[in-house]
C-alpha cells in the first residue's frame, strides 16, 4: 500500500514539477540576464492559463473536437499572446527603469503583479473558471496491494513538458539567438560594445520566458481543469523556488530545481500532511537561500563594484 | 546644461507609435477583455476591447508627441537620472514642520470631540496604516531591505493580543509591549540568518515568510481557531472597561465618570493611545536618523561594499532596522485586533504588505511626512472612492509602476540641513 502511494506520488510530483520547471525558467532567465526577480511572472502564467481556457472555448465552439488540433491550435494561440505580454511588460514596466535604483524593478513587479490579477478579475470575473477533461483514460498498474495511474493527460504533460525544454535548451545552445543571450548574461556591457543588441535581447528573453509560462499554463489547465485570477500568486512563489533550489541563472537547473519540488511537495501531502504543502514548499525556499543561496547547479554570486 | 537643439515634431513617427501601440494593445486585450468565459461557454465583449485599445492609441500618440517637445525631452532626461538619496538643505534652513507639528497636536486633541464614530474609525485605520508605514520605512526607506513579508509581523502582533487573552489572560496594556517583542524576535530569528545574503533574496524570503505565518495561522485550527478567528477583548484603561456591563469584575467607564453610556467611547481610547504611540514612535525614528546607527543604514542602502570595506558590520546594522521595523508592525498588530475586536487569517494576506509597500513608495522612500501623508491618503481615499472599490488594486498597481519610473525616491525626498564646518577646522 505504502509503495503504491509513493509510486503515485512520484508520477504526479514529476508532473507537478516537470511545469515548476517551465515557469522557472522564465525566472531564472531574467534573474541570469538583468539581475531582476521578474516578480509578475507568476501572473503571466495566470494570463496564461486564462489564454488556455478560451482558446480551448472558442475552438470547440467552432467544432474542432479532435484532442491533437485543440491542443496545437490552443498552444500555438496562448503562446503568441503570453508572449506579447511578456514583451508589453518589460517595456511598460521594466526598461525604463533599466538605470534607476535596485528596489525600483522590483516595486515596479508587484506593481504589475497586482495589475494583472485585478485586470483578470475585473475582465472575466472573480469567480473560479474550468475547462472540461480533454483526455480521459490512462495506465494502470497493480503493485503488491496497491496501484499506480498513469493518465493520459500526465503522460501529455510530462511529454511536452520536455520536448518544451529541450527546444529552448537547443535555441539557448546551438542558435544565434541563444549564444546572444549568453552573451548578454555574460557581461551587458561587453556584449554592447562587440554590437549586440541588449535591449532587444533582453525582449527575446522576455517572451521565451512568458512563452514557456503559457505552455504551462496550458498544461496545468488542461491537467487540473480550475484556476482563477489568483492562482498565478501561489505557483509563481513555488516556481521561484524551483529556480532558486536548481541555482538561479541556470537554466538546467531550473527544471531540475522544478523536479525536485515537485516530487518532494507531492511525497509530502502524499505521507505526511496535504494540509502544510505550502508551507513546506515555502519552509523550502527560506532553509536553501539561508543554507545554499546558490543552489545545487548555480555559481556563487560575487558582488561586483 | 546647454539648450538642446529643437527638432521640428515628427507627427509621422507618433503615429508609427500609435499604431504599433494599438496593434499589441489589441493583442493584448483582445482575448482576455473581449471573450469572457462562463463555463465552458464565453460571449463576446468587443466594445470594452475598442474602447481600450482606443485609449492605447490616442494616449501613446500623445505622449509621442510630447516627447518631442522640449518639456518632454527634458522630462525623459530629468527621469534617467536616479539621483542621490537625500536632499541636503542649507545650514541655519528652518523647517515648516516648526508650527506644522504643534498645530497637528491640537488638531488631534480635539478631533474626537467633532468626529462622529464613522471618521474615528476612518483615522484610527489611518493611523494604524502610519505606524506600520514608519515601521517598513525604517527596513525598506532607511536601510535599503525590500520585506514582502511585512504583514507577517502584524499578524504576530495581533494574534499575540488574541491568542495571549485567550491562553494566558493577557490584557491590551500587557500585550501592548509583549507584541511587539514577539514581533521583534520573530523578525531577528528570521533576519539573522538572510541578511547575510544578496539583497533581493530578502524580499523572496521574507515573502515566504509571511505566506507561511498566514497558512499556520489558517490551517492550526485547535490553536488560532483557523479561518473563522478569534475574538479580541476589549482594552481596558486602569481597570476601567469600555463595555456596557462589566465582564471581568472591573467598573465600566460610563458608570466611573457618571456619564451616559456611549460605545464610541472604545475608539476614542484605541485612539488617544493610538495617537500617543505614534508621536513617540515618530520621534523615535526622527533621533534614530541623526544617531550614528541610522546614518549607517543610509549609507548601507546607498553603497553596501563601501560600507562594508569602511568596517561597518553590515548584518547587525541591517538586523536593528530588521528588528525595530518589525516590532513596530507588532505594535500596531495589537491595535488593528483591539480595534476590529476579531481577527483572521484574511487580514494579513500579500496585499496588505503590498499596500504598505505602497505607501512607503508613494510617500518616499526614507521620508517621515511622506510616510505619514501617503497612509491616510492610501487609506482614507478608498472610503472616499467606494465606487471605484473594484478597481482599487487596479490603481495602487500602475500607481507603483508610475512612480518608479517618474520618481522612484518617492514624492517626498528625505532632506536634511547641512552642517556649517567650524572655524578652524578643515572642511
């Protein structure tokens, strides 16, 4: 009995934290390159889920019924928009205060945060919203006493999931895109001099990161079926962490930061109290920035003069 | 500075701008604002997405425009700068705050006699607001430390007052300093070990923090009652209670003075003393700044590696401003619970630290009257804005967005008068 319900756990906790680890990446990405925790980034990924909820209404309604066109047809949709927010965010809210002083883009990101749930709300009203189950069915298999599933739609996620990080880790290495937004993460300045475009680049990683907010945004929808305008407060903290645990700037280990906080949140409501997850994922947070604030794949920050 | 050359206005570039601005602002809006879901079903909202897409338009076209007007370009100018941290005025200057202060004082000696029960509880809310305001301008304004989790010291203080009736027996005089003792400790047990680390760890942990008193104090439910609180006594004022009848076998007030009972009687104890806290607080943190230890936590917020190569010991100083801020929430902790006379767990949620966040912006970061003016005006505008209640958080977001990149100083900048050297002594 113990085993099946560490086996399950294990199954949703790689679930859970396979999309700690997209969201995390958007963190992760903007902390390595302007040294800013991107604090409305857990609202993004609300927009996202909400993107994911009417792109998903509309083409029903439209009568696309097949599981593989609504899921392109939504991704391709959540993506594009999350991603012009990310842009519009920076813009508005950020690049003015690329000179200003250190509490400024952060004060500026909760200003943000706040905006983008109230605007949720506002819009579409305070009430929870859902989508129906998409894809029903799964594995089953019996272990001594007790049984593991699978379903369909985790096997989905963990899948896309993966194939999500693993296009951006192939942009992040192998194109110009991403030996630029090493550069950038390098040293700014430098990267300026020898022509590079950090403003711009600085947008590119923007979007990526809200673009892989609204993959997961989709996932979790699609997977959970409920959220609402506040839903991006709770997850984005968790997803934070996540980055924080893998080493923040590092985008390894973001995802694998996003795996180990979900397996080790879903052990913990799964044996020992569902009630205190939060609290323990939190407990998290503070026990490695005190103990490891570099986290497991990260370098030591050096402050520079 | 030199006149900068004035270029002819380049209509044709703002209208480039307007257009892109619309384009993003309808893919923006488009989706979230115009398609509103019920269920699995939507319906199709288009005039609210046209009416803020037009507003995108014609409001980036202008600030286009304005910006290539010699005001505006000296405005944009005027905005990269981030500018030093205190305004120093000339030795010898005069404040206005010598006539302002005591007319306040009398101001507020004889409020309570004009104000009806309705505006007393208006400012007693102020007040609260400025004394945790003071208390997060000491950590955030002074010594640089962003707190997310500021309310977690304000809920400590509270449900020390609540919980310690409840299983101790304490009274609001005794819980008054036990709070914000508790809140002090709190705050150092959690401050001792983070502030040793980079700056914006801080408002992630503390952040975490106050989420994590929140959940206990929502899901303990044999000991903080949970979700449905707890009860608050009533303060007493030497043994004297506010009440009707006399619960605890001490004399109610009205019967004491020979006066007929009046339930506002409560609030305007909660506020006197209130009211007295704050002055003493506000003085306080106003010879705290002129002791070598508040200089230390400017110049720790303005250059932390200097400070450091100076031979400050940059935790400790970090650590009392920690400290003091958050006994200063714990404080006011007891005077929100002995106020509301109930508490919950859904008083100390992210926005109320947020909001004190916001007033500390608004105000300026470090700036005492600043502080003061932004709580009531944060406050009090709400109850003048019932209409606008919906889109209240609306509001305190852009306007943190708006005044970091207008001012992020804060509207008020800390000044102070300088000092002329004496004869005889290199300058």
């Amino acid at each position: 009995m113990m085993d099946g319900i560490f086996l399950q756990q294990m199954v949703n906790g790689l679930t859970l934290g396979s999309v700690y680890g997209l969201i995390a990446i958007g963190y992760t990405m903007v902390y390595g390159i302007i040294g800013m925790i991107n604090f409305a980034h857990g609202d993004v990924y609300m927009i996202s889920a909400y993107l994911a909820a009417i792109g998903l209404a509309v083409m029903s309604y439209f009568g696309v019924e097949s599981f593989p066109f609504l899921m392109l047809g939504t991704l391709a949709f959540t993506i594009v928009v999350t991603g012009v927010y990310g842009f519009v965010i920076e813009r508005v809210a950020y690049k003015p205060l690329r000179n200003s002083t250190r509490l400024a883009p952060l004060i500026s990101a909760i200003g943000i945060s706040l905006i983008l749930q109230n605007y949720a709300q506002i819009a579409q009203g305070p009430n929870q919203q859902g989508v129906p189950t998409l894809l029903s069915g799964g594995w089953r298999f019996d272990i001594g006493t007790g049984f593991v599933q699978i379903t369909y739609t985790k096997m989905f996620i963990l899948v896309a999931a993966f194939l999500g990080m693993g296009v951006l880790t192939y942009i992040i290495k192998y194109t110009k895109l991403g030996r630029m937004c090493r550069a950038t993460q390098q040293d700014r300045k430098m990267a300026s001099i020898l022509g590079i475009n950090t403003d711009r680049v600085i947008s590119y990683v923007f979007i990526i990161g809200a673009a892989m907010a609204a993959l997961a945004g989709v996932l979790i929808t699609v997977n959970y079926g409920t959220f609402d305008f506040y839903a991006g407060f709770i997850i984005g903290i968790k997803a934070f962490t996540a980055a924080v645990l893998g080493g923040i700037g590092s985008l390894p280990g973001a995802m694998l930061g996003g795996l180990i906080l979900g397996v080790a949140e879903s052990q913990f409501s799964g044996l020992i109290n569902s009630d205190y997850k939060d609290v323990f994922s939190f407990a998290l947070l503070v026990l490695i920035l005190i103990f490891r604030p570099q986290g497991l794949l990260g370098r030591p920050l050096v402050a520079k003069v | 500075m030199s006149a900068a050359p004035i270029k002819p206005i380049d209509i044709k570039q703002s209208v480039i701008d307007a257009v892109i601005a619309g384009l993003l602002a309808l893919i923006v809006f488009g989706p979230i604002v115009g398609v509103v879901l019920q269920g699995y079903d939507f319906n199709l909202q288009p005039t609210r997405v046209a009416w803020l897409v037009g507003a995108v338009v014609v409001g980036r076209f202008l600030i286009s425009l304005f910006m290539q007007t010699p005001t505006g370009v000296r405005m944009s100018q005027g905005m990269e700068r981030g500018g030093s941290g205190v305004h120093v005025l000339a030795p010898g200057h005069k404040s206005a705050l010598r006539w302002v202060i005591p007319l306040v004082i009398v101001l507020a000696l004889v409020f309570p006699v004009l104000a009806n029960k309705y505006i007393l509880t208006i400012v007693i809310l102020g007040l609260i607001y400025v004394l945790l305001g003071l208390g997060l301008n000491i950590v955030v304004g002074l010594a640089g430390l962003l707190d997310l989790g500021y309310v977690a010291f304000y809920a400590i203080g509270a449900y020390g007052l609540a919980l310690g009736y409840q299983y101790l027996g304490l009274g609001f005089w005794s819980a008054l300093p036990l709070s914000a003792i508790a809140a002090a400790l709190a705050g150092c047990i959690l401050g001792f070990p983070v502030l040793r680390m980079h700056g914006d760890y801080l408002a992630i942990v503390t952040l975490g923090f106050g989420e994590i008193i929140r959940l206990v104090l929502n899901n303990w439910l044999s000991f903080t009652g949970g979700p449905n609180g707890v009860a608050v006594p009533a303060p007493t004022f030497m043994g004297l209670e506010f009440g009707r009848k006399a619960k605890e076998g001490g004399i109610p007030i009205h019967e004491f003075l020979h006066i007929d009972y009046n339930p506002d009687l409560k609030f305007v104890f909660i506020y006197a003393v209130l009211f007295l806290v704050v002055i003493g607080v506000l003085y306080i943190k106003h010879r705290l700044t002129r002791m070598p230890i508040g200089r230390a936590w400017e110049a720790l917020r303005e250059d932390e590696i200097a400070c450091r190569a100076m031979g400050l010991n940059h935790v400790l100083v970090k650590l009392s401003a920690f400290t003091l801020g958050a006994s200063t929430a714990g404080l006011a902790g007891v005077f929100f619970a002995s106020y509301q006379g109930f508490i919950n767990p859904t008083s100390f949620t992210f926005f109320e630290s947020a909001l004190i966040l916001a007033i500390v912006v608004l105000g300026g970061m470090g700036s005492t009257v600043g502080v003061v003016i932004a709580a009531f005006v944060l406050t009090v505008a709400p109850e003048l804005l019932r209409s606008f209640a919906e889109y209240r958080v609306l509001l305190f977001g852009m306007l943190m967005v708006l005044m970091m990149i207008w001012k992020p100083r804060g509207l008020i900048r800390i000044s102070r008068t300088g000092v002329v050297p004496r004869k005889g002594v290199a300058p």
